[in-house]
C-alpha cells in the first residue's frame, strides 16, 4: 500500500533534520520502502511517498524521527488505480438501472 508522508520541519531547523538524514540515513525498518519525495519551496514540507503492506512500519519510522519534525500519514493510490476503480463503480451503477 501507497502512503503520503507529508513531514512538517519546525521553523528555521531544516538544516538540523539534513544533518540527522547525513548522520543515521533514512532509519527505515525493513518491509517499508522508499519511493520518492518532494520538497516545498519554503525547505519546510517533505512530502515522501512510501509503500508497505504493514501500516506499523511507518510508526516505527516516524518514531525514529520523533522531536524533528511533525509527520501525517495519508494513504494514498494512483490516478490510475483510483479512475479505473471509478470507471467500474459507475458501469455497475448502469447496469443497475437495465
């Protein structure tokens, strides 16, 4: 499963929670993987996409980095996956009404 990890740094420490990542890396446990990320133009919003299949693997990360940053978790899924899902939901209700 897709999962939105939108990171919050605490005004004016962006260059500390760097350091901790150069220092100790990413902290992962195993079974959750990194998938790619996106920084704000401000340097203050980390927003990293993250897969796993056990939703307790992101609180051990986010533990990891506790006191750095502020994290909320949104699981998420494709704009394929979602319009297919969309595409048969609304065929159904079409076939509903014959």
């Amino acid at each position: 499963m897709l999962f939105m990890v939108i990171e919050h740094f605490p005004e004016g420490r962006t260059s500390e929670v760097y350091r901790a990542f150069r220092e100790r890396g990413r902290q992962q446990p195993d079974g959750l993987r990194y998938v790619d990320s996106w920084i704000s133009a401000s340097l203050d919003v980390c927003f990293q996409l993250m897969e796993c299949d056990d939703a307790a693997l992101l609180q051990e990360w986010q533990a990891n980095w506790e006191g750095l940053m502020r994290c909320e978790i949104v699981p998420v899924t494709s704009s394929k996956q979602t319009y297919a899902m969309m595409e048969r939901l609304a065929g159904e209700k079409s076939g509903d009404q014959l």
